[in-house]
C-alpha cells in the first residue's frame, strides 16, 4: 500500500476476494438515526443509503465484481457510478478496518 490507497496488485486482489465485516463492528438499522449504523466500541457511524447498500451486500461469499451486479440490478441505469462508487467505498472501507476479505 501506498498513501493508504491500493497499489494495483492489492487492488487486484480485493476484487478477487470476498470482503464482509470486521468482528469490531456491528451493521444494523437504527430506528432512532432512521439510518444503518456500524457500532463499535468507541460509538458509531452513520451511513448514508449508498454505504448501508453495499455493507449489506459484504457477506464474505461475494467478490466486489458480484456485489457491483447486485447493485446495478437492483438500481438499474447507473452502472459507472455504481462502479466507481463501490470500488470507493470498498477501499475507505477496507482502509478503515470496517471490512476484512473472507
């Protein structure tokens, strides 16, 4: 890794791994927030639909390239943003110690 980010190998292989979430942290909808959440020992984050989206789709048996298929059939017409999007989220994820690869 580089400045945080995926050299093209790392980023190489997380496309062929499977990423779901680290055991530090807890996904759930919280009404109170009207918004997914991950809580951890220190509080929580709220995330916005696009995250909760993927984070639901991170069940440690889906490659990023599936989970990016699930996305664009399930909201159809947005291919390259969902793309782009995912891929984006998946790093900061994976930076943030939110995912880890099955």
């Amino acid at each position: 890794m580089l400045s945080g980010r995926l050299t093209p190998n790392a980023m190489t292989n997380m496309t062929q791994t499977c990423p779901r979430l680290s055991p530090h942290y807890v996904f759930r909808y919280e009404a109170s927030q009207q918004a997914h959440i991950l809580l951890y020992p220190e509080g929580l984050i709220k995330l916005n639909p696009a995250a909760a989206e993927i984070l639901l789709r991170c069940d440690g048996a889906s490659t990023p390239d599936q989970i990016i298929a699930h996305l664009d059939a399930a909201f159809p017409g947005n291919s390259e943003a969902i793309t782009r999007d995912t891929h984006a989220f998946l790093q900061a994820a994976y930076d943030k110690g939110w995912l880890r690869s099955q």
